[in-house]
C-alpha cells in the first residue's frame, strides 16, 4: 500500500528566520526495523515507505526543515545550535484534533551541524524508541518513536564504525526554552513575539500572554518533572534546547532509570558535576523556567514590572513541584490525598531505600506484598516504617495502578542494543511487549524485572552524537 500522510504545516508558514528550508540527506538502504502501527493509525497515516522514514524519498505535502534555536548547555549559554541532526519533515492532525510533528532523526548535516555528520547510529535510535514508548505507556508526556530504520551505511564513532539508523521523533511539536532564547539574546523582539503567539495559540491556548505562556510551561514542566521522579527517569541532559514549551520528555540520549535508589545517581557521561543528578531534577525546571522568563521580559516596554512579574511566577514553581511530587509519590504508597504531614513518611522510606541500596521500582511496586521487605538488609527498620505507614490506611489498587512492575532498565537496553547490531531485533520486540503493560505484566516478562547483577551493571549511558 502507497504512504499517504495528511500533513497540515504550520510552522513551515512562520518566517524564513526560524528555520533553515532543506531536505535530508539519502541513504545508501532503507530497511524498517520497527514500526508503530498504532501510532501511526492515530496520525492518520496510511501504508509505509521505508525511502520516506530513512530520508532518501520527500513524500508529497511535506515542508522539510531544520529548526533555529540556540540554549544553555550545562549552564553555559550556547548562541546557535538548532537541528543538526534532524528534519522536520512537517505536521499532521491526528484522530484527537491534536497538531503533531513529524521528524526524523539521524538524517543528515543541516547548516547547523556544527561540523557534526547529521547521522546517528542504531544504538542511541533504539534506546530512544523503546525508551520514548516505555515513557508513554508510563502515562508520562513525551515525544514517540513511530518508525526506526536502518540505513545501510556506517557511522563512524569512539568505537569505530556503527551500523547507521535513522529514528521518526513525534512530538506535540519541538518548541524549546532555547527557541526562545536565540532570539532575545539577538534582539529580533519582533520574532520573539511571533513565536510566542504561535506558542500560545498550540500549546497553551488559554495563556493571557507572554507571562501566561510561562505560567502555563511552568505548570506542565512542574508536573512532568514530578512524573519522571516518580518512576526514577533521569533525563540527564536538561539543557534548555530539551526542555519543551508543550511539557513533553524530549531527547533520550544519555537518560536512565535507577535500578538501586539514590538521590544523586548520575549516568550521563558527559554530566561530570552531576548538575542533573536525579535529585536536582526540580532545581535545574526552575532554573530553566527562569531562562524562558527572561527571553519574554523582552517583549515588554515596562521591563521593571514585567521582571517582578516573571520573578514571581517563577518563584511559585518549586511550590508546585513540591505539591505534584507530593501527589506522585503519595499515590506510590497508595495514598489518594496525602497532606504535608505525610511527606516525612515517604521521604523516610527513601532514605531507608537509600541506605540499603534498594531497588527502586522494585520496592514500590512490593509494597502490597510481603515482598518489599526483601529489598532492605535492615528489615527491622523497614518494619518500623511500614507498621506507620499502615496507619495511614493505604489503597492497595491505587498502588498497583501507580507502581510500574517493570521499567526499560539499562543493563535490558545495553543487551537489546547489542543483539540489534548482531542483526537479532527479538529481544527488541520482547523488550516493547514487556514494556507496552508495565502496571500488569504477564508472567512471561518475570525476567525483565530482575535488576542487574554486579557484572550487567551499566554505570553510564551515553549521547550517541
């Protein structure tokens, strides 16, 4: 069946300097290793073409692109980086009435590639698929993978020559902080604005201007920050350039899930400071929120009130990080409206999990069953904790549909990886099965719940640029 795409650009229609026009590069092969169908059917695409998804064939009403933005790197501001790996191929409606992008990723140079090859080879295209689904069926905002295709040519790396990739990123759309950004460091204050009504009018359409759109992305970063504590997701990479104006997770490169708890767990290799350790997730939404807000005070004439008005609102958000952790965590122990008083309960049992090295998602998903017990070598003091903790009257079904019983642990990724580049996607399609149900696994995926023996430990995840 021939693919068809309805796509509906509305970014393409914005002006010339918010993106570079160009269309990705061709590969070599086009072969589709994976395939979302039931994403691709709430899309409203029709049939398949893997030339189309590896970038070798511009299917008909596509408007390519490859997107300006500058933004913080590790709290240094970079003025220009943009998309220089991707291409934003164009939008579509999908079943619900929502605006998607459609993007691919690993699919050539761009004028903003800053010497890079614009490619990306299988491993980082995978992780980000099954990683990006996983995130999904977690119930958390993120962007999917609809289509991963090999290219059938190499990517050279560190460790030499990789099998090349290319991944279909969907996403509410790629608006950043760094969006933003790169035009008030510029000074272009009449492009500022077109952006911010454009991002106002798609993300946020009840938003009472500029400081409304930064109460707005304040809430939803405020909510998915707290989601992804709560599954123990670092993102390690919380740049302003990912972190989305709609709310959605962007960018799986160097990100993980904890397998034993600690509060300052790192992964990324290039996070050598730990500037985002799991616990300093809440920290650095704010302090990015406070770089959107002063890329907005430039659209105002009274650059004094606006800048006590975004103080404030900025100001409010580690209050509503708090209160969305607080409703988060609360559920895990099975508490439908936990109070303030009860943030010491949880708060104890993270530190006991921290001192004992207990596994995270473990622990909480046991926590009905005699089981959670076994994560602590000090079962005494588990027992102290949990006969308060009974007190408090848990629901038990609330528990289970909020503890995940399985998460795409590192050491599980490394090896599908590895088994991909051999040429095996079986444990790649075990893997998205597993994941698809992680509230009610089947019997069969026991495995994957096991955390990592001392040998399959993976101590650090990387990019993959």
């Amino acid at each position: 069946m021939s693919l068809h795409i309805p796509f509906d650009n509305s970014y393409a229609e914005l002006p010339a300097g918010f993106y570079t026009r160009l269309n990705p590069t061709p590969v070599k092969r086009a072969d589709i290793l994976a395939w979302n169908t039931p994403l691709a059917e709430e899309l409203g695409i029709e049939g398949t073409d893997p030339t189309v998804f590896a970038g070798t064939t511009v299917p008909d009403g596509a408007a390519p692109l490859a997107q300006l933005y500058a933004g913080h790197q590790f709290g240094n501001y970079n003025p220009q980086l943009g998309d220089g790996r991707a291409i934003l191929l164009g939008e579509v409606i999908d079943q619900t009435g929502q605006r998607r992008d459609i993007q691919l990723k690993g699919s050539g140079p761009t004028p903003y590639s800053r010497m890079g090859d614009g490619r990306a080879w299988l491993g980082p295209v995978l992780r980000e698929y099954v990683v990006s689904e996983a995130m999904h069926a977690l119930g958390i905002p993120t962007t999917r993978a609809l289509a991963a295709v090999a290219t059938g040519e190499p990517v050279y790396r560190e460790q030499g020559a990789l099998p090349g990739a290319v991944l279909t990123r969907i996403a509410a759309s790629h608006l950043r902080v760094g969006t933003f950004q790169i035009f008030a460091h510029r000074g272009q204050i009449d492009e500022l604005g077109t952006l911010t009504d454009y991002a106002i009018a798609r993300h946020h359409p009840d938003a009472d201007g500029p400081l409304g759109l930064l109460k707005a992305v304040c809430a939803a970063q405020s909510d998915l920050v707290a989601a992804w504590m709560s599954v123990g997701f670092i993102h390690g990479v919380m740049n302003t350039d990912n972190c989305t104006i709609s709310g959605e997770t962007i960018d799986y490169g160097p990100c993980a899930f904890m397998d034993a708890y600690h509060e300052g767990r790192v992964f990324s290799s290039i996070d050598q400071m730990g500037r985002y350790a799991f616990g300093n997730q809440p920290r650095i939404a704010v302090w990015n929120m406070a770089q959107l807000a002063t890329a907005l005070i430039q659209l105002f004439n009274d650059k004094e009130q606006a800048v006590e008005d975004a103080t404030a609102i900025v100001h409010a958000m580690p209050g509503q990080l708090q209160a969305a952790w607080l409703r988060r965590f609360g559920a895990k122990i099975g508490l439908n409206d936990p109070t303030s008083d009860d943030q010491s309960l949880i708060e104890d049992l993270l530190t006991l999990m921290q001192t004992d090295g207990a596994d995270f998602t473990n622990t909480f998903a046991n926590l009905h069953t005699d089981q959670a017990r076994d994560q602590f070598t000090d079962r005494d003091a588990f027992d102290a904790w949990a006969e308060r903790w009974r007190t408090r009257g848990p629901d038990m079904d609330l528990m289970r549909r909020t503890n995940p019983e399985i998460i795409p642990r590192n050491h599980r990724i490394e090896a599908m990886i590895e088994a991909a580049v051999a040429g095996d996607m079986a444990p790649f399609e075990r893997l998205m099965m597993a994941l698809g149900t992680p509230f009610d696994l089947p019997a069969d995926f026991d495995d994957l719940r096991r955390p990592p023996t001392e040998a399959e430990i993976v101590p650090a995840t990387f990019c993959g640029t």
